[in-house]
C-alpha cells in the first residue's frame, strides 16, 4: 500500500514539475497570457498551498511583463498616429481589462516566506475602451462609407464585414443594420440555374424539376443565391448549366445460374445397434436412440433480373456578365436495378438459409425506363452538388 502511495505521489509531483516548467518556459518564450492561464488554473485549485507558490511569483511576473508590453504597444500605435490602428488600439485595452478581471477573483495571493501579498497593478480602463470604442465606430462608418461609394460586389462584402464587427463593437451604432442589409443585397451573387437535354432520349418531367429545386440543395449562403426559375426581378450574375449529353438504359436482362447442393441431415432417429446388430441398452434398461442421417440433394435455379442506366452530361459556369465560360465540368450517374430470386427441385433441406431467402422471393416487374432515367437523375443531383460545392463562381 505504502509502495502504490509514493508512486502516486512520485506521478503527481511529476506533473507539477512538468507544468510549473510550462509556465516558465512561456514566459521565457514571451507568451505571458499562456503563463497566466496556466498559473491561474493551478491557483484555483489551492491558492495558500505552499506546493503551488511557484504559481504565484510567476502569475506575478507574467501578469506585469504583459501589461507593460500592452501598454508600450498602446503608446507607439498612438504615435504613429494612423487611424487604421483604432481597432488595435480598442483591443489591447480590452485585453488589459480582461486579464484583469479573470485575476481578481483570486486576489489577494499570499507570498508566503515574504510575508506579503503578490503585487499586480490594477487599473480601471473603462474611460479608454470608451474613447476608443467611440473612435472606432466613427473610422469604420467612414471606411464603409467609401466601401458603399466603390459600388461593386466585393466591396460591399467587406463593408458588410466591417459592419458585423461595428454592431459587435458598438450595437446598432447609426444606421449599422440598415447598412447591413444593404451591403448584402448588393453584395450577393444570384445564379441562375438551367437544365438542357442534348440527348435523343425523353428527361421525365418530375426529374427535371427536382434537379432544378435548388432549395433541396442546401446550397445558398451569404453571398450566393442560386434559383431554379427566373425571377424577372432580379439581375442574375452568373448561369449554371447543366447540359445533358447521354442517356442509356440497358435492355431487361434476366440472368439464370443453377446449382446442385448436397448435405447430410438429421432424418428422424433410430435405435442404436451393436456389432451383432442388437439394441444397445441405457443404464435404466431403455433403448437408446441416435439421430438418423440422411444425404439429401437439391437443384436450385438462381434467377437475376437486371436493367442499367447511365447519364452523362457537362457543368458549364457562367459570367452572365460577360457571357464568358468560367469553367466546365464532366458530370456522369448511373443506376442499376437487379433483383434475385430463385426457383428449386429436390429436398430444400440441403440450401443454405441464404439460398431459403431467394425461394421465397418471386419475379418482380422490372422499372420503366423513365423511372430508371429518374434514378440516376436522383445520383446525378449528388454529383451536382458535390461540383459546386468544391467550385466557386469568383475566386
């Protein structure tokens, strides 16, 4: 028992030393909010443990060579003078309030050979994260401002970006989710959506439809919207055409195997006999049986019906704009239909349970060939989906 406790002990001491040397290193290594996370874990734990003062004096270190590294990086962006370093500027006073507030819920900690507690500069930063924050959302309105003046798609994307952050920064500052909504209706791309049959063979009308439903795609997001049908409303930036080349369908097969199965099966039983053909006896007199076997054969006639289809065709991306081929992708499905099923003469008892499901099963009507077109057209909207989603319209 004494032996497993030190081993304990020896593991957990192990890890300590393993995690104060962590925290060391991240200090040595400039990383000083890691040395804070990893003292402050520690500390929670047991702040007056006299095992974990190492955490103190280095929470210590850390807490002030960041605040002053913060600081210092503060006063140089302000010299500089230039209003694009605003947001650094909001952020690392928000950091310095931040690191602050995880501290003070563990103050005060006790340096306990010194007698005293460790020292950490608190400041209340609040007048500066104001100023700032007020700064900030006046350059980012001016900035979509002259976003909103370019006037073309990428640029109301980053207004609408910058937009985002200001109602984070400062909600519904101005007209921001006004401006929002703006941005991205005229941010987004509308693609339109065609389907053509370049085949000699008949699309079914529900297969075109269903390829056409892009709301079962899944596939709008912020900045592209793809429909099916025109809307006369809208000015549509890109096309997407899928141009189908070939469709075949098989013939209707009906493929016939036969096999001859054999086995020995339990027939019943019989008494069992000696040498000199007399039955042999149990302890209690009674005639003993055993399992009669016979060999048993069955002929089984495997029948598989099997019909196939196959469309191939192109993806073609367009700038409507324009009226140039962005690119164009090789699209192919297909489906096959086979169903098994099986007839047998001679005693079923020699087929395997695999064989005994096939028995029962009887012919069944092979599909049309619309309704096979159809099926591979329900693989083929898969694979549509797959290319556009791998594929953008813009780069």
């Amino acid at each position: 028992m004494k032996k497993q406790l030190l081993i304990i002990s020896s593991f957990f001491l192990l890890i300590s030393c393993s995690s104060v040397k962590k925290t060391q290193q991240a200090i040595s290594n400039g990383n000083y909010d890691t040395a804070i996370d990893i003292a402050i874990e520690n500390l929670k734990k047991n702040k007056t443990k006299k095992g974990n003062q190492p955490y103190v004096l280095m929470l210590q270190e850390a807490f002030n060579k960041a605040r002053l590294r913060d600081l210092d990086r503060i006063n140089f962006l302000k010299k500089d003078n230039n209003p694009q370093n605003i947001e650094a500027i909001y952020s690392l006073y928000n950091d310095l309030k931040n690191r602050q507030e995880v501290l003070k819920p563990l103050l005060p900690l006790p340096i306990l050979d010194q007698n005293k507690n460790a020292d950490f500069q608190l400041v209340n930063y609040d007048d500066e994260i104001i100023a700032n924050k007020n700064q900030l959302s006046d350059y980012l309105y001016a900035k979509v401002e002259k976003l909103f003046r370019a006037d073309n798609k990428f640029d109301y994307r980053t207004a609408y970006e910058d937009l985002e952050y200001l109602e984070k920064v400062n909600p519904n500052f101005r007209d921001t989710r006004n401006l929002m909504n703006v941005a991205r209706q005229r941010g987004v791309d509308f693609v339109i959506v065609s389907m053509k049959n370049e085949s000699d063979k008949v699309i079914p009308k529900r297969l075109e439809e269903d390829l056409l439903n892009f709301d079962t795609y899944g596939l709008d997001d912020l900045w592209t919207i793809y429909h099916g049908a025109k809307n006369p409303n809208i000015k549509y930036d890109f096309g997407l055409e899928l141009n189908l080349r070939n469709i075949q369908v098989s013939p209707e097969q009906v493929r016939e195997k036969e096999l001859v199965k054999e086995k020995q099966v339990v027939d019943g039983f019989k008494y069992l006999l000696d040498d000199k053909g007399n039955q042999v006896l149990d302890k209690d007199g009674n005639k003993i049986k055993v399992d009669k076997l016979v060999n048993v054969r069955c002929e089984i006639y495997q029948f598989t019906q099997f019909k196939s289809s196959k469309v191939t065709g192109q993806v073609k991306f367009v700038d409507l704009n324009s009226k140039q081929t962005i690119q164009t992708y090789p699209i192919a499905s297909e489906f096959a239909f086979q169903h098994i099923y099986a007839n047998y003469r001679g005693d079923k008892r020699a087929l395997e349970s695999s064989f005994l499901d096939l028995i029962a099963l009887r012919v069944v009507p092979f599909p049309t060939n619309e309704q096979m077109i159809y099926d591979s057209g329900q693989d083929l909207k898969l694979r549509l989906k797959s290319i556009i989603t791998r594929n953008k319209f813009r780069n």
